[in-house]
C-alpha cells in the first residue's frame, strides 16, 4: 500500500459532506443482526458505521492493499469479529450468505465511472436477499449550460493568453476538448438543469457499452455560456440525498465541466442542443457536442466539440468490435511471461528466458527481472 493510497483515501474520509451522508443512510437502513456487504470497503469506513448500526456480520470486500489497513482498523476498534474482509474484486469474490443490505460508494466524478452500474447489479443479482436494500438506491445523471467566466479563464482563457511570451495557445484546443474536473459553485444556469440518466440500483441491468445522452435546453436567463456542468445526484436510502451539483456544498467529487471553445452570449428562449456520449472499451472518453439555436437560425458561434478529447484515429479504431488485434514484440514478450508463469520456475529462471528470447526489450538480465515482476505484481495469485 503506498501513501498515495493512503491520500486517496484521506481525501474521502474528510470530506464531510459525503461522510455525513452516508453514515446517516446507513444509520436508516442497517438494522440490528443484518447481514451488509460493503462493495469497495477501501479503509473500511462504511464496513465499520454498518457493524457499529448493529449488523451481525459485514463482508467488506475491496480488491487494493487498502484492504490490509482496513483489517488493522477493525482490529484496534473491536469491530474484527463482526466483519469479514474479502481480498478481492466483487465479480470474483465468494460470499457464504444472501445480504440484508447491499452497500457501496464506488460513485466517480460523473457518477458512473467506475463501473457503478455493472458492480453494483451484479453485486445485486448474486447476494442480495429478495426486498433487501441496496444502498444506493438510485443515481441520476445531470448536466446544465453555465455562464462560469473565472472557470473558463482558469482552464481555457490561461492557454490562450500566452505566458512570459511564449504562445501557448496551440494547447486551448486540448483544453477545451476534455472534461474538467473542477470546483464550479461559482457557476450560474443560464438554463434548468435536467437529468440526462436515472438508474435505480434494484433493477438496474448492465448498462450499454456506449453511453448516450442527449437533452436540449430552453435558456431562461440571458447570460454567456461558457459551457456544461456535468454532477450527479444518489439517493443513499428514503431519508438520505446527496448532490455534486455547482449549487450544493463543495465535496471531493467537486464537478465535470466541459468547457466551449468560445463563450457564447444567449438570450432567454435560445434553445441549447447537447448530446453527450462516452466510448466502448478502454476509450472511456467524453464525446460531446453543443448547438446553440435561436429560431430557426444556428446563432453564429455555434459551439461544437467532437470529439472531446485528442483521441487518435488508432486509439478508436483498436476498440472497434471488428479490430482483429496482433501483438507487438513487447506484447509477445508478456504473453510468454505470462505462459512461464506456471507456478514451478522462479523468477530468475523466467526472466533469464525473455531475455534470451528478447534481447532488445531489456538493458540486462536484472532490466528484464524487473520488467517482469511488473508486469506481474497485480495478476500473481495470493497464496503460493
Ligand atoms: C471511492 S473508494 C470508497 C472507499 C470506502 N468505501 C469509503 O467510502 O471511503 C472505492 C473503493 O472501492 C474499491 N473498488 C472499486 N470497485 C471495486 C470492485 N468492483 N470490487 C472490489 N473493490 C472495488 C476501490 O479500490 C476503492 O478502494
């Protein structure tokens, strides 16, 4: 575990927004003797207010080293006995017994990145206990166009001022084709927000590769806009909601913005069209495109962003269910690693062989040992 990990994991603990939230649900939800399972315990702090509520046993399960310290946390506060912990991704941990409760906080800057859907529904389908709860219970998806002069200075603005006389313009164009995360509760609507998504955690199924979202906006006060906040919203329990929205308090999600390359001045009754799409596979990438109308007429800066990231033609091509993929010599070369690995050589032996194999991928024989052991440090087996 290092100290990043470690960081990471203070940044959640002390914001007292989401931590305040949470322990309330779970305070509303758990009932004495309950059986909970906590999906991504990390230190282990919603494991502890569920066995502190009364659950009778609570499975945390979490597949980093954070885990180790979670451990030791239940131990100094004489929670060990009540919790099991799991070392392991949920798709492939092995719980003993169905769930009262079903709880998680593995919610991403716009909600659904990491997986929330997928985890949490399958999470769902292999444990929970019919009418049990799951905790959340719901997480909605919202966008809204906002005038943010000091947002879109500090991220846009700053690239095309140019620094100590260098021209830096060249990179606005990056900027402004990648979602930001960033604090903007200075942010004002120039329309409603509108929730683009809504998935309900006791149904919700796998979700489509290809997120699409599309809403169109009505502008109700005049302003400029200078581009979308993305925020979401969870129902933890009946009692309990939370937003990362621009006019609720400040938490470490903060909010995803996608900036317009200019700012456009819009007047109430201008119409805003918005589509919103994210990649397949591993380009987990924003797509995102706004058109701006008044009447029947585009309004002459139409702001258009596609894609939304500095994505190469290649990059999109090789997640293309059609792409017939072929290995680099690297690539070879852990494949072989990986058939080596087959619990009798040691590493020594193993790395003497790749670089025999593969001589112009490593410096020496210790280069191709630590290559190895590198690439091997998450998939190696627990147990000897
Ligand atoms: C945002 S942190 C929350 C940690 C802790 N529950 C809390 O509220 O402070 C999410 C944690 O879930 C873990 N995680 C995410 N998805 C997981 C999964 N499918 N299975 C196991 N652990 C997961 C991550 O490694 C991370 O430690």
């Amino acid at each position: 575990m290092s100290l990043t990990q470690v960081l990471h994991h203070q940044a959640l603990l002390q914001d007292s927004i989401r931590m305040t939230a949470y322990h309330r649900a779970i305070s509303e939800v758990v009932r004495p003797g309950d059986i909970v399972i906590d999906i991504g315990t990390g230190s282990g702090i919603l494991s502890f207010l569920a066995a502190k509520a009364g659950a009778r046993r609570v499975y945390a399960i979490e597949h980093g080293d954070i885990i180790n310290a979670a451990r030791k946390l239940a131990e100094v506060n004489g929670l060990g006995s009540q919790i099991v912990f799991v070392h392991s991704h949920s798709a492939a941990a092995e719980i003993p017994e169905t769930a009262d409760v079903v709880l998680s906080e593995i919610l991403g800057h716009f909600g659904i990145e990491e997986d929330a859907l997928a985890v949490s529904g399958c999470a769902r389908e292999k444990w929970l206990r019919p009418g049990g709860t799951m905790l959340p219970a719901w997480l909605a998806i919202n966008l809204v166009p906002v005038a943010c002069p000091s947002v879109w200075e500090a991220i846009i603005g700053f690239w095309q001022r140019g620094l100590h006389g260098v021209d830096f313009s060249a990179l606005a164009r990056l900027a402004h084709q990648t979602p930001h995360l960033h604090d903007c509760t200075s942010a004002v609507g120039v329309a409603p927000p509108q929730t683009v998504a809504r998935y309900d955690f006791a149904s919700v199924e796998n979700p489509p590769a290809v997120l699409d979202y599309s809403a169109e906006f009505m502008v109700c006060r005049s302003g400029t806009l200078h581009g979308l906040v993305g925020y979401f919203e969870a129902g933890l329990s009946p009692g309990v909601n939370i937003s990362t929205g621009p006019h609720a308090p400040l938490t470490h999600w903060k909010q995803m913005f996608f900036p317009g390359e200019v700012p456009v001045p819009v007047e109430p009754g201008d119409r805003i069209m918005c589509r919103l799409k994210r990649g397949q596979g591993g380009v987990r990438f924003w797509f995102w495109s706004v058109v701006v109308t008044r009447g029947t007429k585009r309004l002459g800066q139409t702001i258009q962003f596609a894609p939304a990231m500095e994505i190469s033609p290649r990059m999109v091509q090789v997640t293309e269910s059609g792409y017939v993929p072929r290995l680099s010599q690297a690539g070879e070369a852990r494949r072989r690693l990986f058939e080596l690995s087959d619990g009798r050589r040691t590493l020594g032996e193993i790395s003497a062989l790749l670089y025999a194999e593969y001589p112009t991928l490593f410096s020496d024989m210790a280069d191709a040992r630590l290559q190895a052991a590198s690439w091997l440090w998450r998939l190696l087996a627990k147990t000897p």
